[in-house]
C-alpha cells in the first residue's frame, strides 16, 4: 500500500498492511541543537532557515533527517489556494519591519498580520523561532478594521494560486504522498489579529464588529475553497486551523462560538464534501472538550494534536462520547522524546488501545521540542513501525 492508501483505510476504518509512521515536525531551534552535537551537516540549520520562505526547507529536512528516522510523511504538507501561501488572507501583508531596538538586542517589530511583537535574538543575530509575545496591534476597534484590515480581506480572483494547482492536478494520477488543502481559520486567526484581550474585548463589548469580522473571514475563505477545489487534485483531507482552547479549556465561549461560526462550518464542510474531501481536521491545542460539540456537530470528523498535556487529553473519551463522527491524528505525548526510552515504550503501549479503536493515527502533539533527543526520536519512529507492523 502507499502512504495515501494507509492514510484512507486508517480514516475509513478499513483494513490496512501497517500504520503510518508520521510526525508534525521539528522546532527550529531543535535542528541547530543536533547540528551542533554532530547528528546533522554543519550550516543545516541555518540553511533551513534561509531557506524556509522558498519552500526548499522541508525537502532538505525530508532528505537529512525523516529519511533517517523513518517517517513515512509528515502531518500538514499542505496545499493553500491563496498566492500568499500562507495562513493569513490578508492581502497585501503587513510590510513586515523593525519599529523599535531594545536594550538588551532584541526588537519590537510588525509582523505580516499587523502585530506588533517582541522579536529575540540569539548569539548569533539569528532570530528565535518561538511563540511571540505581543505587545501591541494595528487592529483595534471598528476604524482600524475598516481601514486597514477589511480592504485587505476582499474577493479578488487574483488571490488564487492557479498555477499551482493546476501543477497539482496534472500530478494528481501518479501522486503517493498524502496532501490536504489548507481550509483557513474561521475564528482562531482574529486571536492573532486582534490579540487574546483585544479578542475576548470585542466580544463583550462590540459583537457585530466581531461578527462581521468571522463573516468576512469565512466569506473569503469559502469562495478561495470554491476555485480551488474545482481543480481536479483529489486531497487526503482539509486542514482547518483555529487554536481556541488552552490548558484550562476554550478562549470563546461555546455558545457564542456556534452563534457564530456553526453555520460557516456547515457551509465549508459541505463544500468540501461535495468535492470529495471527507476527511476534514481541526486543528486545536489545548483542551478542546467544550468546543468539541460545535465541531463535531457541524462538520468536523478529526481532531488534532489531542494534546494530552497536564488535563491528560484522552481520544478514547471522545469516541465514547461521539462514536466515529469523530477521528483523530496525535495524542502521543511528544515530552517521551526528551525522556529515556522507557518514557518511549510506556507511551507506545498506553497509546495501543487507541489505535485499535479505528480512524486514529498516532503522532507527537506538535512540533518536537527542544529537549528532543535525537536517539530516542529514531528509537520511537522504530518501535512504532515495530510494534503498528
């Protein structure tokens, strides 16, 4: 079988010769610790780096490491319809710039979505890939999103990447790897605009401003679906981004969040089923129970990281709770990597149960972090092909 056929029958709940090995990928920062301890080619991860924005990044970690350790593929090798290539549909960016120079060499600087962020450094004058800290936003209020985000949020043709998915339909009867088209962010991308307060804010205090903005986002996002999927690419799955939920539970109230996004969901799902993609995935950090019946009511059949995180995030719930509506891709505690190989076989076993339950693929709950040794990363990708054979 290929990597696709594995996929299908894993999602289909069909019989299939052995599971998928997969992973989400690598912090930045992990590359150039295992370069500097021999395990990769001195200049990789700065090649990488230089690299990233021309997509020639992934191919070089596929050939150097994934080969190595066994991968078979790797979650969210995605296909945007929007020439930007990106999560954010604004168009044009945000001139990305330096606005201000601290003390200590770090930087205040505008990102391509309007924020403004603490930029760190390391010894080297290489930036630190990490999770940002905001300090300050170019959207507001009402003035500052009719000004400088909804004009850069309108329907235009030009927005489609045809090229390149034209490229991908005349590839589509001999591809092996498994795709899937990035399907937006209908509400979790106004967290980065507008700032977790300045979120929660608008929704206390100005709900029509925050209900257009989730319309016009959705909106977009629908009519980019409908000009990419009347290509003939045939994908694996949709990938739907909106990390709402945290570690004690959801960033929106759930109520709220069906008010205003439930029927936006049955639109793009229905989109996307009409066109053959049935397998569609949220993507979600945290503990995403209170959301779940939004999701899984309106569309959404897989989950993913289904981080197990310090609420202990259990699969098997969930498939108690919502039967097979409900599929999910993660769920291994990417923290075993960083600790001894028993850490890697405790997790493996814990996590058997799960795979027998059908339409769940095991993965790292994200990004393997820094911590992550490069041994045990090559012991578990092993073990998983030996013990899922």
């Amino acid at each position: 079988m290929t990597n696709r056929e594995r996929f299908k029958a894993v999602m289909e709940f069909k019989p299939y010769d052995r599971l998928p090995v997969v992973h989400f990928g690598y912090f930045p920062g992990l590359l150039e610790k295992w370069e500097n301890q021999g395990h990769l080619p001195e200049g990789f991860a700065q090649n990488v780096r230089s690299h990233s924005s021309l997509g020639i990044s992934d191919r070089l970690i596929k050939a150097e490491i994934d080969n190595y350790f066994g991968w078979d593929f790797r979650i969210f090798d995605a296909v945007f319809a929007n020439k930007a290539g990106a999560f954010d549909l604004l168009d044009p960016l945000f001139e990305s710039k330096v606005v201000k120079i601290l003390p200590d060499g770090n930087t205040h600087e505008i990102t391509p979505d309007g924020v403004i962020i603490i930029q760190k450094y390391d010894a080297n004058g290489n930036k630190v890939q990490s999770i940002p800290a905001h300090v300050g936003h170019t959207l507001t209020d009402r003035e500052s999103w009719e000004k400088e985000y909804l004009p850069r949020l309108l329907w235009s043709e030009d927005r489609v990447n045809h090229e390149r998915l034209k490229k991908l339909e005349q590839e589509a009867p001999e591809r092996e790897d498994v795709i899937c088209i990035y399907a937006g962010s209908i509400v979790g991308i106004l967290r980065n605009y507008l700032g977790l307060e300045g979120m929660i804010m608008t929704q206390a205090m100005e709900p029509e401003l925050f209900t257009e903005m989730v319309d016009t986002q959705a909106g977009l996002l629908y009519r980019l679906l409908e000009k990419a999927l009347e290509y003939k690419i045939d994908f694996d799955y949709a990938y739907i981004w909106e990390d709402l939920t945290c570690s004690n539970g959801p960033l929106i109230n759930p109520n709220l969040f069906e008010e205003v996004a439930g029927a936006h969901y049955r639109k793009i799902t229905k989109l996307l089923r009409d066109h053959g993609v049935t397998n569609i995935l949220v993507d979600s950090d945290g503990n995403p129970e209170k959301l779940m019946p939004v999701w899984v009511n309106n569309g959404i059949n897989i989950l993913w990281p289904i981080e197990y995180g310090k609420w202990h995030g259990d699969f098997i719930q969930h498939r108690e709770e919502y039967g097979k509506r409900i599929k999910g891709i993660g769920g291994v505690r990417k923290q075993a990597l960083a600790e001894d190989r028993a850490a890697v076989d405790k997790e493996i076993e814990r996590i058997k149960p799960i795979v027998e339950l059908g339409g769940y693929l095991p993965c790292p709950d994200h990004l393997l972090p820094l911590e992550s040794e490069w041994d045990l990363v090559k012991y578990y990708a092993e073990r998983m092909h030996e013990v899922f054979a």
